[in-house]
C-alpha cells in the first residue's frame, strides 16, 4: 500500500492488534490469517510471526520515507536491499535474516521522522548512537564511521569488550551469547571500521580494528578448565574425573538436517563421549534414519529450555552460553563426559589421518583447477566467456555426455530420441525465449542451493580441522593441517599482517607463524641455549626438528608445495626442487646425530 492509499481491512485489524496489546496472547492461527491477508511469510515460530506483523504495522506508519512510498514490509528482497544501501545499512542476506533488515530499515526511518532527543544522556545512550552509526554510515561520508572508531579505542582501554560489540546495534552482548551472535556483530562493526575503509581519513583506524578484533577473541575463548589436581581413591590410584564442571549443562538435542530426527539415541549406536566429539568438531557422525554423514556446524541444535533453533559453534563447547531467541534468557552449557585414554589414543590417530586426508583432496581440487585453467587458456575459452561455455554444453550434449537440453532443460525419453541426429534436430528448433527463461531460474535455485550445501559442508571441514589442530597439540610444527583462511586469521591476531595488508601466500604465513612461536619459546627458556646450558628443543633459530608427531604420515603421497608447507612449520626453508630432495631433508633433520630409518623406503 503507498501512503496515500486507505487502509485495508486486514491492515485496520493489525494496527488494532497491536495497540491493544495483546499481540503475544493471540492465536497462531488468527497471525497467520492477518499475515496472510497482508501478503506477509506465514513461516517461523509464533514469535517470528508476531515480530513480522509489528513490523508491517510499524512500516505502514514511516511508508513516506521509502521512495516508492509503499509500506517497508511489503518490498522485495531487491528492493528492500536497495533501500538499505542508500542509507549505508548493513544488506546482506547471508549475514542477517530478512526480518532483521526490515527492523534496521523501519528503526531508521522512525528514528529520521522522530523529534530530536533531549541533550542529556547517559554513558549507556553514547553507545547507542554510536551504534547507529554502523548502519547510517556512508562511504562518501566518514565522519561516523570515525566517530565509531573512536568509541571503540575509547572502551579498549578501559577493557569493556562486551560494550565494544555491542556497538553494532543488534542488541546487548555479553559472555552469554553464542559465538554465533559475537560473530554477527563483529562482521556488522568491521565494515566500519576496518583500515581499508578508514585507512586514509583516520590514523588509527588499524589500531581500532586490532581492538574490535581483539574483543571478540576475547569474548568468544572458552572459560578456564579446572586444573585441580586428580583425587586419589582407596587403592591410591587416580580417580577418572573429567576436566571441568557439568553444573547448569547438558546433553542438548541435535537433529540430522535432512529428515531432523534426534542424533545419540540409542538406535544410532554411538556411546556417550561421541557426543564430546560431534560437539567439539572432531567428527562426523551417520544419521541412522536417512544415512546423511553431518557434523556439529550442519545439525540443528535446540536450546535445553525452549526447545527453539539456535546457532552453535564448536567455540561453545565450554561456555555457559544463551540460545538468543525472544523470551528466552536461561544459560545452559554443554555436558563433557568422560572419554577413556585408550579411545583418546586412537581418536588422536584417526583425527590425523582425516587431517592428511583432507589436505590431499584440498591439493588435488587446486592442481584439477589450475590444470583446466592452463587448458582454457591454449584453447581460448577463456576470451569466450559464457557463450563458448554453452556451446561446449550444447556439444557434450548432442553426443549423450549430459542428459538435459542446456537451454530448456528438455530430456530425451526414449532411445530414438536420444540419437545424436534427434539431439542435434531439437537443438535447432530449440527456439523457445520463455522455456530458456524458465530453465534459467531453475539452474539459478539449484546453484543457489548448491552454493548453501557447499558453504555448510566448507564451515563442517574448518571446524575439523581446527579441532584435528587442537586435539594434536596445536603446536606450529603442526600447522600445515590448516586452511588457508586459518592460517590468515592467526596472522592477523598475532599482528604479523597488518589488516590493510595484501593477503601473503599459504608457506609465507606459516613461516611467520613458526618465527613467532620460536621466539615465544625461547622467551620462556630460563637460560639462552648458550654453552653450558641446556639444550634447546628447537634445531636453531626458529627451527624446530621433525618428529613423529608433527609430521604427516603419508609424505610420499604429498606434492612439492604441500612438502616445503610442512618445512615452513618447522621453521626452515627447503632447497629441494623434487619431492625426493624435500622428503630427504627433512629425514636428515629428524634423525639427526641417530641411525637414519628412510622414509622413501
């Protein structure tokens, strides 16, 4: 409805619902009606529901603001990302659900139609402006965004890193939110804030992100475990205890995301400390009912009290944390129970060779990608750009190599039809623009969904790999099981890469990340390593020997580039220019002063 239009009967009945109060009594059925009626979504929890017709209701009253002059409510996803970026805010769909954009819209257009408020105001008010001024900020315009930035210095040095986040204006957080919702707020700031957007207009631009940065670490570490010591029984042996406190945790609900059936029941014969291992990221686990193999970061995860959605992160494992859903403000952790150290022994095992695992599929996907690189360079596909990419569809399938017609998505149901000859007849009269429109939308929601799996399936390996790196120590010798993204991020936090610096390559950041944790160590040593001291454990300067534990086993199987990585994390440069010459060296290294076992043989 544009502005001057008169209200609907079902617009009357919403705005009269919600002036009386009593929108959270209702039926669900009676929302769903008026949602209905108003064009609105009708999926979700009742609270969803009842925050999507407080939203239209409030939209009908600030539909001046909107260019079209309709209600906020009732505009496409387009639309209604265009009506964001005008005013600098925050657009983007895979960060934020559409009804938290139409709250950010709808709150700034009652804020720009609503009187100035009142000079005075509170420490608590500062920070609300300032948290504004994420999503009001424009790129032409940085005077807010530098403001912002100052406030976040301001409250680094006093230490409040919960008020810091909190100044993305997506509500309060504390150590009780998922890492999740610490996570959402920190992306929200860093569009601010960060040095490629500051850098010229304000000199301390990168020492405000160090702090944004910083206070999320911060807020996102788990607790302190309890380092007591072991109590002993009456046969003077140590009893099994675990490593921290059960109290106010437990055994939340994890559903399959496929068919949502329940995960660790007693159908899917998994024992009690495989919930520790789904938790913490370290495995993947069956479902019993559809046989979909998901992990921690691809399950649907129901808060203990209100039995609602929420999002988890490995990171949670060990805080006392809040499910973030309306009404619902009781913490809850995670039960940790008991693993026996023959099963830790051999999960360790397992872990590493999943690591090694993944690191030649990720290999293997890079030199495939850069072989049909080279491939479409000699043969010029790459100056065709999508039409000689449809042709070479067209041609695959005229010859029987894909089932579909690529334009219309037609396929052949019997044999005659599927004759080269018919094929290449029905491309011909294939001329149809609204059948080519049609197949087009749906390869576009195919790859969309695709795209969605992929990204599930791509936070499900990080999260092993991170646990992979934990679990074997997480020493820098052992960093060559990270990602590249990984591997980026500690960078950054250790400020060996400066936040407006160009990304370095994968052997360049491990080499930094091994001088530093060498010069770590050795500021630890009580004496220099000099003569008459006691040995170092590292092979030199920033040097660290080779050992069991911290190389890969399969380092036969491994390429060049994967080689010199693993020689990086151990602070040393390889000379090797095959992979005999590279594997060589590093037996040298490790069987130092002993009698050498080859590993080629």
């Amino acid at each position: 409805r544009s502005s001057g239009a008169l209200p609907s009967m079902a617009e009357k009945q919403a705005a009269a619902l919600v002036a009386s109060g009593k929108l959270d009594k209702s039926k669900l059925s009676e929302i769903k009606g008026l949602l209905k009626a108003l064009g609105q979504s009708q999926s979700g929890e009742k609270s969803e529901l009842n925050e999507r017709l407080l939203l239209f209701v409030e939209g009908a009253a600030v539909c001046a603001g909107v260019e079209s002059g309709s209600n906020p409510a009732s505009l496409k996803i387009g639309d209604l990302r265009k009506e964001l970026a005008k005013r600098g805010l925050p657009c983007d769909t895979s960060i934020s659900t559409r009804d938290e954009l139409l709250r950010s819209l709808v709150d700034t257009l009652k804020r720009s139609t609503a009187p100035t408020a009142s000079a005075g105001g509170s420490a608590t008010g500062a920070d609300e402006a300032a948290g504004s001024a994420v999503g009001a900020s424009k790129d032409k315009d940085p005077a807010r965004d530098i403001e912002l930035a100052k406030r976040v210095l301001e409250l680094a040095e006093t230490g409040e890193d919960e008020a810091i986040l909190s100044l993305a204006g997506l509500g309060g957080i504390s150590r009780a939110c998922t890492v999740a919702a610490m996570r959402k707020a920190y992306l929200h700031l860093s569009r601010s804030i960060h040095p490629d957007k500051l850098g010229r207009n304000f000199a301390d631009a990168t020492k405000a992100f160090q702090a944004l940065v910083g206070a999320f670490e911060r807020l996102s570490q788990p607790d302190v475990l309890d380092d007591e010591p072991r109590a002993k029984n009456a046969k003077g042996k140590a009893a099994s205890t675990i490593a921290r406190s059960n109290a106010n945790c437990f055994k939340t609900a994890m559903k399959c995301p496929r068919c949502k059936v329940e995960w660790g029941q007693a159908c899917d014969g998994v024992e009690k400390y495989c919930y520790n291992f789904m938790m913490q990221g370290v495995k993947c686990f069956t479902c019993s009912t559809c046989l979909l193999e998901f992990g921690c970061m691809t399950a649907v995860h129901n808060c203990p009290h209100c039995r609602k959605d929420f999002e988890y992160s490995p990171a949670d494992f060990h805080r006392q944390v809040t499910c973030g859903n309306p009404k619902c403000t009781k913490e809850f952790g995670f039960n940790l129970f008991y693993v026996p150290p023959r099963v830790e022994d051999d999960l360790r095992a397992e872990v590493k060779k999943a690591a090694e695992h993944r690191l030649k599929v990720v290999e293997g996907a890079r030199s495939r990608a850069e072989r049909a690189a080279r491939k479409a360079g000699l043969s010029g596909a790459g100056r065709g750009g999508e039409c000689t990419a449809t042709k070479e569809e067209e041609k695959a399938f005229t010859r029987g190599l894909v089932d579909a017609c690529p334009r219309c998505g037609w396929e052949p149901t019997s044999k005659t039809e599927a004759k080269e000859e018919n094929l290449i007849e029905h491309l011909k009269s294939c001329t149809d623009k609204k059948s080519h429109a049609a197949h087009l939308k749906r390869k576009a929601g195919e790859s969309a969904r695709d795209e969605a799996k992929a990204k599930g399936r791509s936070k499900q390996d990080d999260a092993m790999t991170e646990a992979a790196f934990q679990m074997m120590g997480a020493q820098a010798s052992q960093m060559w099981m990270l990602t590249d993204a990984q591997l980026d991020t500690r960078c950054l936090q250790l400020g060996l890469r400066g936040a407006g610096e160009p990304a370095v390559e994968r052997t360049e950041m491990l080499t930094r990340l091994s001088r530093h944790a060498a010069a770590a160590d050795n500021s630890r040593l009580l004496t220099d390593g000099g003569a008459g001291t006691a040995p170092s454990r590292r092979g030199g300067k920033g040097v660290q020997a080779p050992s069991a534990a911290s190389l890969p086993d399969n380092l036969h199987s491994l390429s060049l580039r994967q080689l010199k990585d693993v020689c990086a994390a151990h602070g040393f440069t390889s000379k090797g220019r095959s992979t005999d010459a590279v594997i060589k060296e590093l037996e040298a290294r490790r069987f130092s002063g002993e009698d050498a076992v080859l590993l080629l043989e």
